[in-house]
C-alpha cells in the first residue's frame, strides 16, 4: 500500500503575526514555522497503517516554498520513505482548490491507494482542500477521523460528530481521510531518524512534470482572493468589581443580566 500524506507548514501558534505593506499576507522574517498539529497527527496515522500492514511506503508532500522542505524533513525523520516538494513559485499563493489541484497529480503520479491530510491548518483554517482532493480524484471521504482499521479492500473508519457521538462507516479504498488532532499520541523524531531523513529522497517535479498547466495552480489556477486582512477589533473591556462578597456578587449578577443580557 502507498499512502501520500500531504502537509503544510505553518507558523509558530505563539509567534507575533505582522501584516505586509499589501494587507493581504504576513510578514515572514524571523518567524518560526512548524508542521501544521492535524497534519502530524496524519503523518502519525499514515506510519500506524504502514507497521500494522507490516510493508509499504509513506510518502509526505507539501506545498511551499524552500522553508517547507523542513517541514517533509520533520515527516522523513519520523518515518516517511519518501519527500514531494511543490516548491515551484507556479505553485505558491493558491487557494484550498489550487492546492487540491496540485496534491491530486502527485497522488495520481504515485498512485497512491490513500490519501490522509490534516483536517484544517492552524494558519487559514479553510479546512475544504481533503474533500476538494476526494472530489477530484473521485474517491470516497471522511473528515474528522478519529480511527482507522483496514478490512481487505475496505477501510472501517470512525469519525467525530458533535457534542461527543460518534460515527462508524465502512467506506472503499482509495479514499481521502482526513485525520483529527488527538487521534492517537504522535511520535518523538529520535536522533537515528533525523540522520536516516537527510538520505532519503525528496522529489520536486514541475508542473509539466505532473501535467499540470500554469492556470490550473498557484494564483493563476485560485478562485478566491485575499483583498485585505486586518487584526481583530477590541470590543471588550475588563471590569473590577469591589466590594465585600456579597456585595460584589450582586453587582455582578445585575450586570450579567442588564448589561450582558445571558441571565
């Protein structure tokens, strides 16, 4: 079985974010950048079928530029085979399409028999490029996994729903998974799999390389536009309430219900 896990690399969740001169994007010096959380918890899953099966190849690919390549290193170093670096600038700045367009040829050039991404990135949060790389290539989808057990030619897949339930179907293989965070503990990289990951190949094929056309990709091939992006207005204040217990307790409670309106 060959499983491609496609990932993104986004920044640090802790790091100040500053808007570029154009206010569509951030500035990127100096700024940290890490594996998106959902998608480690793909690369996780991807290497758990592998070990089960026993024989196989994982294969991580991103979307980037060269700074992402750290990030299919961080796949190589806990276990991947192989690396796909969409690093050409026809690639760059797409929207979740232009993006599913891109993974889509690499998982039919590699013939993949599954496909498992992140749920959403922690950066724009789209959250619809695994069900737009499904409705591409024609393969069944399920978002929000939180479990997976093969079955012959059909996986058994358990998935999240609301206020806790959850939802068990048996779906065909090739298919789309896209995995929860949390699914199952992610591994440590050891120092063995940091030195095997800098001898293991990693690809990067042009767009002719995967038959794909510069309006097809990129910014070229996106539907949607970012025009401005703007940091969230502050609304709120903080109010201390003095008094003795009792005292502060009732003003607090007339506010709650006069001002706040939730009681």
């Amino acid at each position: 079985m060959k499983i491609l896990v496609a990932i993104k690399q986004v920044p640090d969740p802790d790091a100040r974010l500053v808007l570029d001169e154009s206010r569509t994007g951030i500035v990127e010096t100096d700024l940290q950048w890490e594996v998106n959380e959902s998608d480690r918890y793909a690369l996780e899953t991807a290497l758990r079928i592998k070990e089960g099966l026993g024989s196989g190849e994982v294969v991580v690919c991103s979307v980037g530029p060269e700074r992402a390549r750290k990030a299919i290193t961080s796949g190589l170093a806990m276990g991947c085979d192989r690396g796909v670096h969409l690093v050409a600038p026809e690639y760059q700045g797409g929207d979740p399409l232009a993006i599913a367009r891109a993974i889509v040829a690499v998982a039919k050039k590699e013939e993949a028999d599954l496909v498992l991404t992140g749920t959403r990135s922690d950066d724009l949060g789209w959250a619809e490029t695994p069900l737009l790389v499904a409705g591409l290539l024609d393969w069944p989808a399920v978002f929000l996994t939180i479990g997976v057990e093969l079955q012959g030619g059909t996986l058994k897949v358990t998935r999240e729903l609301e206020g806790g339930r959850k939802e068990v179907c048996e779906i065909p293989r090739p298919a789309v998974l896209a995995i929860q965070s949390g699914i199952h503990p992610v591994r440590y990289t050891s120092l063995k799999g940091i030195m095997a990951a800098k001898r293991k190949p990693v690809d990067q094929p042009t767009p002719a390389e995967l038959g794909l056309s510069g309006d097809e990709i990129g910014r070229a091939g996106s539907r949607l536009r970012i025009l401005e992006m703007a940091p969230p207005e502050k609304k709120g204040q903080c109010e201390f309430i003095e008094g003795d217990p009792a005292e502060a307790a009732k003003k607090l409670v007339e506010k709650l219900r006069l001002e706040a309106k939730v009681l």
